[in-house]
C-alpha cells in the first residue's frame, strides 16, 4: 500500500506524521504545495532527508477545473521549481483532459483509489478509520492530509490504519516516478 499526504509541509502536523512514521519505519509520498514548501523549507527538508517520496501538487492549490490552463501550468511550473520531482497530484482530484494530456510528458499523474476524509470536518475521526480499513487492499494508493483543518481525524485514524494493515502483514512504500 502507499500512504500519500496532500497539502503540507504544515508545521506541527507534518513533523507528527513524519514522527510516527519514523515509529513504524514506513516511508510514505508527500504531495507538497509549493507555497507551504516554501514557508517551510527546513520541515520539506526533513521530508526527503528522510527518504519519503515528494510530489507537486501546484503553487497555490489549484483546482484544474475552475483555472485557465496558461495559469495552472505556470502554478505547476512555479512549484517544480522547490519540488524537484516527476510525481504529480492535481489538487481535489480535478484537472481537465486538455491539461493532463499537456502534463503528463513531463509527470506522471498520480491520483488515489481510497480517500479517508479526514479534510473534511463533516466526516467522523471514526468514519475516517473505516473509509480506508473497509477499503484498501493491497497497492491501495491513500489519501491523509498533513493540514490543521485535517488534523484531528488524522492524529487518530492514521496510527490505527498503520497497525491493522501492518499486524495484517501489508507493507506500506513510497511511489516513485
């Protein structure tokens, strides 16, 4: 299985998930934005110097949908320029096929197969937890997010996801481009 993380590097929650993931000896993906990569540029640091994989998930969170392509390509670009990597997640999954088809010379786009919700406040800590127990299966691609807003779904589903996939002999990887 992969674990991947969106939005971040975030202060405090980052350094928590990458913690924890020092713990259980599991490296993950890490689809930064480039803005916070570069208000945080010694926590993006510590995301490669620990051997975690990183992707680029746009300058300023972009949704594809809703951005002309001249702006979400500059945004990509701009964000390539501190995420040195061939990993791409469009954020909130959406990107027109005028777009991937220009991008995907230079990235391989990655999306997911489970989502756990944690973003959104709506949804349960608990709820959280089932949507990728219930879910993933072996080579699962699974979304958290390193973010405040996520935090609290995350801080209790993520170390319950990583002990039942793990005492169930799955093992968590890195992507790679």
């Amino acid at each position: 299985m992969y674990l991947t993380f969106d939005d971040g590097p975030t202060p405090e929650i980052t350094e928590w998930v990458l913690d924890l993931l020092a713990e259980k000896q599991i490296k993950a993906t890490f689809f930064c934005v480039g803005n916070a990569v570069n208000k945080n540029p010694a926590l993006f640091g510590r995301i490669t110097a620990e051997g975690h994989a990183i992707g680029n998930h746009t300058y300023n969170h972009l949704n594809g949908w809703k951005t002309d392509d001249t702006t979400y390509y500059k945004d990509i670009a701009k964000a390539q320029s501190l995420i040195p990597s061939k990993l791409f997640r469009p954020p909130y999954g959406r990107i027109s096929k005028r777009q991937a088809k220009q991008i995907k010379h230079d990235y391989k786009i990655i999306l997911w197969d489970i989502i756990s919700g944690d973003f959104d406040t709506e949804t349960s800590k608990e709820k959280c937890l089932s949507n990728v127990v219930k879910n993933a299966r072996g080579g699962s691609i699974i979304v958290f997010h390193d973010s405040h807003k996520a935090s609290e779904n995350l801080k209790y589903s993520l170390p319950l996801v990583i002990d039942y996939f793990l005492n169930k002999g799955i093992t968590f990887n890195k992507l790679t481009d």
